[in-house]
C-alpha cells in the first residue's frame, strides 16, 4: 500500500522523567505510511509503548546490568557473540522468574548457590 503525496500519519510523544532532582523531557515523532484510517491514533500509541517497554526491559539491562556500552571489544564477531551471552543471562533469568537480573546476576558470584538461582 503505498500513500498519496501530502497522506503520511504521525504522532508525537513527550515523555516527561523526574527522577527527584531533575527533569528530563523527550519528544519523539512517529510517521508512517499507513493511511490514518489503518492508523489511529490508538495503535500509533500502542506501538510507541511497545517500543519504549523493549527499551526499557532489555536495552536498559545490557546496558547498565552488563554495562555494555563501556565494552572495548569491537572487532570481528565478538561484539556479537558477547550480545547474545548477555541476552541467554538476560533471557535465562528471566525464565526462572527472575524480574531482577541486577540481583540474579549478584546471587551467581557464588559459585556454589549458581544452580539454586534457576530453582535447579
């Protein structure tokens, strides 16, 4: 399906973040090329919140949990590889029933307890 010229729908988001000392504030636009009427306004917010939780959910845990952004392997695969252990631990865990992968992750360092942390 391809639009008319001038037939593109769109939305903006602002998503406002105190965290008790400051305010931060994010706009995000949307624009798709469906047709409004494929596109209501409802489903554009469900997609951009499904967007966000993903954010949330899994890239804010490889990225503060495993601290991937402060990663200095860059070359080959191994960037990739590494991706995909962080997301077997993430994804692990998260199948034991673990919501916390911060604590699981702590209550791995003992070796010995590592089994009891997926009820194992």
């Amino acid at each position: 399906m391809s639009p008319a010229p001038g037939k593109l729908s769109g939305c903006v988001a602002t998503w406002v973040t105190w965290d008790g000392t400051w305010t931060s504030k994010e706009i995000v636009y949307g624009i798709t090329s469906l047709p409004a009427a494929l596109a209501p306004p409802a489903h554009l917010n469900h997609y951009e919140r499904t967007h966000r939780g993903v954010e949330n959910r899994l890239h804010w845990v490889r990225d503060v949990t495993f601290r991937e952004d402060n990663s200095q392997v860059r070359t080959g695969t191994a960037p990739r590889a590494l991706a995909g252990f962080r997301n077997l631990a993430i994804s692990t865990a998260r199948l034991a029933g673990r919501a916390d992968i911060a604590h699981a992750r702590r209550d791995l360092l003992d070796h010995n307890d590592a089994f009891a942390v997926y009820t194992i």
